[in-house]
C-alpha cells in the first residue's frame, strides 16, 4: 500500500507542477482556473491536517496567485509523502470534522486517496477553462506519466 500511495502522489505532484508550468507560460491565468487551482492546493492542506490533526492555515476556497501555487504544492506534497512514510497501518482511522462542524472518521487510506482523486477531478475542470479561454491545456493522463 505504501509504494502504490507514494506512486499516486508522484503523478498527483507531477500533473500539479505541468498545471503550474502551463499556467507560468501563459499572459493571464482563468479566474476560474486559478480559483480551482487554489481550491486543490487548499484542500490537500486541509486535508494533511486534519490527518496530522492540526489546524489547518487555508481556508477551502482561499485564492492564491500564481507565483505562491509552487511553494503551497511543494508543502503539500512533503507533507504528505511525510505521513505516507511514517503510517504505521493505511487503516488507521482518522476523526475529523467537515467545513460545516460535522464530525467523520475515515481510514487514511481512503482519505489519502481522495486527496488524489479530488485532484484529478478540478484538474479536468481546469482543462476544460483552458480550452474555453483559447488555451491547450497540458497533457496529463497517467499513461503518459508511466511511459
């Protein structure tokens, strides 16, 4: 389990860095790209303390400018590969509460999962603003990451 979470968080890193690199060429970024770019760096945070059980510094929907995107994913990402590293089980549960006050527990399993895939789903929303403002949004499906 250890290896497949640290291979999805490489190619979750990977497709968060070609985001930030197409969006670095580019004369202005989206309002919405840059509002749902913002909205994935700010809920890895949330969710990496929520797993630390820490109090987050982001707020969900916080706006970021590009040229903070690169540290904030940087951050996310050691943090994450940090708790990753140092599971002793994948089926820990973790007792959290949502935005709304609303108590849960998930596995950190699960939870680390959803941080990837809640990645994945914005980034398609981010492709489909960059083909709306006259952009190519970058290639990042995970074949090409493996070959």
């Amino acid at each position: 389990m250890r290896a497949y979470l640290q291979q999805l968080f490489d190619y979750n890193y990977y497709c968060n860095k070609t985001i930030i690199d197409a969006c670095s060429k580019v004369e202005e970024v989206p309002e919405r790209t840059r509002e749902l770019f913002s909205h994935i760096l700010n809920a890895h945070h949330i969710w990496n303390a929520r797993i630390l059980e820490e109090t987050p510094k982001l707020g969900v929907w916080e706006l970021h400018e590009l040229q903070a995107w690169q540290d904030l994913h940087y951050d996310n990402q050691r943090n994450s590969f940090g708790i990753i590293t140092n599971a002793t089980t994948f089926d820990r549960r973790i007792v959290y509460e949502n935005t709304e006050g609303r108590s849960f527990s998930n596995t950190l399993q699960d939870i680390l999962f959803h941080i990837v895939n809640h990645s994945t789903h914005h980034r398609g929303q981010i492709s489909v603003d960059l083909r709306t403002h006259g952009l190519e949004p970058p290639q990042m499906d995970y074949i090409l990451y493996k070959r």
